[in-house]
C-alpha cells in the first residue's frame, strides 16, 4: 500500500470517527456559561469545549477527549488544583494538577479586536491553527504595527508541565503589549486536537503563561486552625505555623519543574532536609496513624504535612 493511498484511507476514518464524535456531542444537555463569566472566561470556555475532532489514533470513546469531557462535565466547576500522592520507593510521588480554565482566566485577557484581526488572515490567506498564529506576527508587523522580533512557540508538551491540558501558543510583543496567539489541546492524541487559536493579552502581574511548571505545597490552614484551637484548649502547646508567621515557623514548599519540592523555595543544607520530594515517606490506613517527621500518605491519595499531620493542599505558589 503506498503512503498516499494510506493517507487517504487515515483522513477517510477520521472523518467517520469525527462524524461519530460530533453527533455524539450535539446530543448532550451542555451546561451553559455562567452568567458571571466575562469576556475571558467566556472565550475560554468556548475554546476548551470546541469540537477538535476524532482520529482513529485517538484513545478516545465517547468521553476519551478534552472537549467531550469538558462538554459533559464543566471544566469550570472543577477545583483550581488538586493533589494526589503515593508512595515509591519510601519517598512521596506528588501528582500536582493546575486546572486550565482557572489558570489561564487569572493570567490571561481576551483580546476580542486582534482575534478579529487573527480571523480576518485566516479567511483571507487560508491559513488556519498553528500555521495561522505563526503568522500573525508578521501581519501586524506589514500594517504598521511595531512588533518585537523575538518571537517564539511554545508547545507545554515538551516540557515540565503541571496543566490539565496542553498548551500551544505563539508569544510576542506588539506596540509594547505581550500577547500569546493560543491554542488549547482538546483532543485524545497530542499530535493533533488543538482549538482555533485566539488572542489573549498575557498579564504579568501574578503569574504568567510560562509558569505552567511552577506550584507550592502548603498545610490546609482552616485544618491548622482547628487543630491550634483544639490543642489550646486542652492545655497543649501547638507550633503557631501559619502563612502569617515569621520564617522560622513558616510552612511551604515550592516548585519550578513540577518534581523537586523545596522547603521555603530554598535548597542546601539546611533545606534538603525538608525538601519534600526527599522526605521519607509512609503509606498509612488511617490519620491516627500519621508520624511526624514523614510524610503520610492515605489510602485515597492524601497526603499529611510531616511537621503538622494536616491535610497538604496545592496551588498555583
């Protein structure tokens, strides 16, 4: 059989599966946008639930897929980050997921005339997905436009990654503005799948676009409280830790590849010894059996601060 015949028949049995997909799709009661949504949110919203498509490649089914997932069980009403832990080798493996709707809503902000920009080229010069988004530097650039030339594509995918979904994004500066032209994987197989592409003006106030491989650990707070509080009243003293507290008594653990976890986002000696990922670790049934100076992890996935046997949460730092 020759690579073009092949071909053929592949683009056949996609489109059948993407038929299959779609129908399936348009059959289901989709949650709508909340009313509170602004433009942001809303774009984001349209962009994750996009029907990407099907391929036979695809590991997919009915709700194998980011947008048929995302379709049926609103990626909105999820947590902003969960995590889940076990136990390999006596050390905790951490399992830190951002949820990327409410990432990109706090680090992004919908750029409604230049996606009308981005879609006019589209149409005009049939360019479409990735193809169109490298390509919009440059037409801004032709019609007046002052666009740095440091311009680059990020695919998360081939990197240290803590999102739900991969990103695929064209970054650049126009007339002093950071802006990405993005896209969002919704499908099963990472080699295709991706949303149209939209444009968002990249904020750099908290964090940014490129910080997908960044998260912090800390004790669950409302648990420490509780716990201080019903230590004080039976007469026992409690280390105050808190995110309040000064440095010495101050409880968190940061990370910048997704696998290291630094105690006070420091290493070196006096920090290694804390270091999360480092730590010996114990799986235990129940949390009266928690010890200190390990970090325990329960049947469901919970994991205990070591220092104070709560509940460790994570979160975007």
């Amino acid at each position: 059989m020759s690579d073009a015949f092949g071909s053929v028949l592949v683009a056949i049995a996609d489109a059948a599966a993407t038929a299959a997909a779609s129908a399936h799709a348009a059959s289901l009661e989709k949650a709508p946008f909340p009313a509170t949504f602004d433009r942001t949110k809303r774009a984001l919203a349209r962009m994750l639930t996009e029907d990407c498509g099907a391929s036979i490649l695809d590991s997919g089914g009915a709700y194998g897929r980011h947008w048929q997932r995302n379709q049926a069980q609103p990626i909105w009403e999820q947590p902003e980050t969960t995590l889940s832990a076990h136990v390999y080798n006596g050390r905790a493996s951490l399992d830190v997921t951002h949820n990327v709707f409410h990432w990109l809503a706090q680090c992004l902000e919908y750029d409604r005339r230049l996606t009308k920009k981005l879609r006019k080229l589209g149409r005009d010069q049939d360019l479409y997905g990735l193809e169109l988004a490298k390509a919009f530097p440059e037409y801004l650039a032709e019609r007046g436009h002052d666009v740095d030339s440091d311009v680059w594509t990020v695919n998360t995918y081939n990197g240290e990654d803590l999102l739900s979904q991969v990103l695929q994004y064209v970054s650049f500066t126009c007339d002093g503005t950071r802006y990405v032209a993005l896209q969002i994987h919704g499908g099963a197989d990472v080699r295709g799948g991706y949303s149209e592409p939209a444009v968002f003006v990249a904020s750099e106030d908290s964090h940014t676009i490129d910080d997908n491989a960044r998260a912090g650990i800390v004790p669950d707070w409302e648990e420490l409280r509780a716990l201080q509080e019903e230590r004080a009243k039976q007469g026992e003293l409690f280390p105050a830790y808190g995110p309040d507290d000064d440095e010495e008594r101050r409880i968190n653990w940061t990370t910048d590849d997704g696998c290291h976890w630094y105690f006070d986002g420091s290493c070196g000696r006096d920090y290694d010894a804390k270091q999360l990922d480092k730590m010996e670790a114990i799986e235990i049934a129940s949390r009266d059996q928690w010890v200190k100076g390990k970090v325990c992890v329960l049947p469901d996935g919970t994991a205990l601060c070591p220092f104070t046997s709560c509940r460790l949460v994570a979160g975007y730092y």
